[in-house]
C-alpha cells in the first residue's frame, strides 16, 4: 500500500499539530462514553465494567510500548512510567488533570485534581462510580503499568465514590517498584493484540536533526507538556501514535464484546459506537484546527484528521476534494486495518454511518452517497444534500463533559521537582 506524502498530517503548521494532540487524546477518551452506553443496554453495568477492563488491558501495553520505542523513553522507573501516561488516551491532559510526585526511581503518587471521567459518572449513582474507580481501575492500572516495568504496582490512596461529596483532588495513588516482588504477567487478553497489524505497522520516523523542537522524551519528566515545544516531526509521530491507540482500543473494545454476543450483535454495537466517536472526533478537530469551515477541502482535511479513520499508514483512508461539492473517500482493499477486522471493516462492508456522522459535524449538508468497491478499492463519494440531523449515537457522547472540554494555556513546560523522601 503506498502513501501520498502530502497528506493533512503534513501540511498541518507546528502551531496546527500541537494545537490536535490533546484533542486526540481525548477525543481517546470519549471513546468510552460513545460504547458504554450501548454495552449497559446490551449487557448490563458489570458486564459494561467486564468489557471495559478487558479493552483497555489488551490495548494499553500495546501501545504504551510503542511511545516508548518512538520517543526514547527507554527506563524502568516511576519517572517512565508517568511521561507514557501523559500521552495515554486514559489520562487526556487537563480533562483528566494528574498531577505527579516522584519520590525516589522506584516510588512516587499521582492525584487527578480533575478527573472528567469521574464527573461523567458520579449522576450516574455510587454503582457505576464504584465500577469505574475499583472494578475497572484497579486490574486496567497494573496493565498499563507493566509496559514500563513488571514489578510495578499502582494503589489507591483514596478513591471515589468521595467522601464528603466534593472532596478534592479527586483520587490519590501511590506508585512502587519493589525488585523482590514478582512480575505481573501479561494478560491474555493483550496476546491477540500483539499479532495484529496494527501492533508492529510503521509510522512516520522523527527526524533526530529537527532544530524545531524537541524529538523525544529522554529529559526531565514535566509537570505538563507544552506540545509547542516539541519538533513538528515529533509531533506528526505523536498524533500518529495517538490516533493509533484509538484503533488498538476498538480492536480491544471488539474483541471483549465478541467473547458475550455473536458477530451481527457484536457489529451493530461496534458500529455505534464509531458513530457516536466519528461525529465527536469531527466535531473538535475542525473546531481546533480549521475555525469552523465547511468547504469541501476542509471536510477532506477534517476526515484525514479524524483518529478513527487513521493513521495512513495502517488504514490506507484517504478523503480529498474533487471539486466544491464533492469529496471521495478511498479505502484501499490491502488495508492493514481491514486485515485487523476493526473499524475501517465496518464502512468498507457498507456500514457508513460513522462517515455520515463525521460529515454531518462539519455541515450538515454533506450527505454520504453509496460505496462502489474495486479491485483495488473502495470509493464512497460524499456531496452537497438536504441537511442531515445529528445521529443518536453522537448525542449519548454530548453526555460528556469532555465532548464540550476547552484546554487552558498553561505556559512552557516545567521540570517536576524530585522530592527524596
């Protein structure tokens, strides 16, 4: 599968690429609030907090080990650990606000003095809080921690539901690294992710000569990453990672759901979920980086950008503008990602809901025509039609406060300060 080399991606500023990479991560996030609603219906609060788990399990060492590889965050400490989770889909900057203490290597805590998921869940009743910050937390924790080193356990301080009602900051962990206790092993669950495609698929190299910015993570960890300093390279290998980790979550999210329903069931869930993600996803990155335009251009652009229709180089999606009124989406049929039976399988098979959805946050009038497939691919042409309302699916993720999250400048970044106890 080849790749035009003048993608979105590269035509993006410096200011334009730091500007997406938190809206990424949490557009990451709300991956989770476009599916849970639909697993509750399906299967109930705990087998939503079963799925859960075993999505973020099989997809999260997964990935933590590719940001490592790719920005030279190669220790075994607490300091490692914490510079994975600030480019971690699970801890969007801000919307999820962990502040860090580091201790010595091996130990070290973390609070969430803003913890966005815990606000989305807390009107839900102490059941499903109990289920997101025990059930869920406590096994998907350990496996996130175990990329960075197997000895490493993550514990509650204190952890919700809050006692009183309004305590902050919202949860406390505390961190250790013992070299006597044993390693965790890798789940189960995260050995079928380690064979697909989307585990080993090569993305852009961050060029180790870039005088822009900086090109990797072997420094000092900071209190929060200001993306205005890293190199435009980074950057674009950042999001690429980033968006990534959206596929390897909905490979996991997949995977858990087909293990409690047959393969129509399992899809139709899975393709809600999509819908609801793609129109968010849309939403934001046109806001963040294409001030509300609707042109045709910028509904190709925004689509290229959309974390669920990529990266390139594991999906093959690739949106342009055929004229004012028109925009072509082409899915190659060598697709890794339809290889890896995620998403990207979901519109190549007809199902385009998700492509209406994300067409539909950019105007309204953008209408998704009908798939026509090759021998080489498939072509989905959109145009100009009668204005489309908001799907349903979209709706249940305006649920959280993260589809409506504003980011706040917080200057250059800081080194944290190591405090020896």
């Amino acid at each position: 599968m080849t790749t035009d080399p003048n993608t979105t991606l590269d035509r993006l500023t410096g200011d334009q690429l730091a500007t997406l990479v938190p809206e990424l991560l949490l557009t990451g996030q709300l991956i989770d609030r476009s599916g849970m609603a639909h697993l509750i219906s399906a299967f109930g609060r705990d087998g939503m907090a079963q799925v859960a788990i075993e999505e973020w399990m099989a997809a999260s060492p997964v990935y933590t080990g590719r940001m490592r590889a790719a920005l030279g965050i190669d220790g075994d400490g607490v300091v490692d650990m914490f510079k994975c989770l600030q480019l971690d889909i699970g801890a969007p900057p801000q919307f999820m606000d962990f502040r860090y203490r580091v201790d010595d290597e091996y130990h070290g805590s973390f609070v969430l003095d803003h913890c966005g998921a815990l606000l989305d869940v807390e009107p839900m009743g102490e059941d499903y809080v109990t289920a997101m910050c025990h059930t869920i937390e406590d096994p998907t924790f350990d496996a996130t921690a175990i990329a960075t080193n197997r000895r490493a356990r993550i514990r509650p301080v204190h952890r919700p539901p809050r006692m009183p009602v309004d305590r902050t900051p919202h949860c406390e962990w505390a961190v250790t690294i013992e070299p006597d206790r044993d390693e965790l092993p890798l789940p189960e669950v995260t050995k079928p992710m380690l064979v697909r495609r989307a585990a080993t698929v090569e993305l852009s190299p961050i060029d180790p000569a870039s005088t822009d910015g900086l090109v990797d993570y072997r420094g000092p960890l900071v209190a929060d990453l200001n993306f205005a300093e890293w190199s435009a390279s980074a950057l674009r290998r950042i999001l690429e990672e980033v968006t990534l980790q959206h596929q390897l979550l909905a490979l996991g999210f997949l995977d858990s759901v087909l293990r409690r329903a047959d393969d129509a069931a399992a899809d139709d869930i899975f393709d809600k979920q999509l819908i609801g993600i793609a129109g968010i996803a849309s939403e934001r990155v046109r806001a963040a980086v294409f001030e509300n335009r609707s042109d045709a251009q910028t509904l190709a652009d925004v689509l290229n950008l959309n974390p669920v229709f990529g990266p390139r180089q594991y999906t093959g999606f690739r949106a342009e503008a055929v004229d004012d009124e028109h925009v072509d989406v082409h899915i190659p049929n060598d697709s890794d990602a339809l290889a890896d039976g995620g998403w990207m399988r979901l519109l190549a098979g007809g199902r385009l809901g998700a492509l209406q959805s994300a067409s539909t946050a950019v105007d309204p009038t953008w209408v998704v025509g009908e798939s026509f497939g090759g021998p080489v691919e498939t072509v989905i042409r959109i145009g100009r039609g009668e204005p489309q309302s908001e799907p349903g699916e979209v709706a249940i993720v305006r649920f959280s406060g993260g589809a409506s999250f504003s980011f706040a400048d917080r200057g250059p970044s800081r080194s944290l300060p190591l405090t020896v106890v």
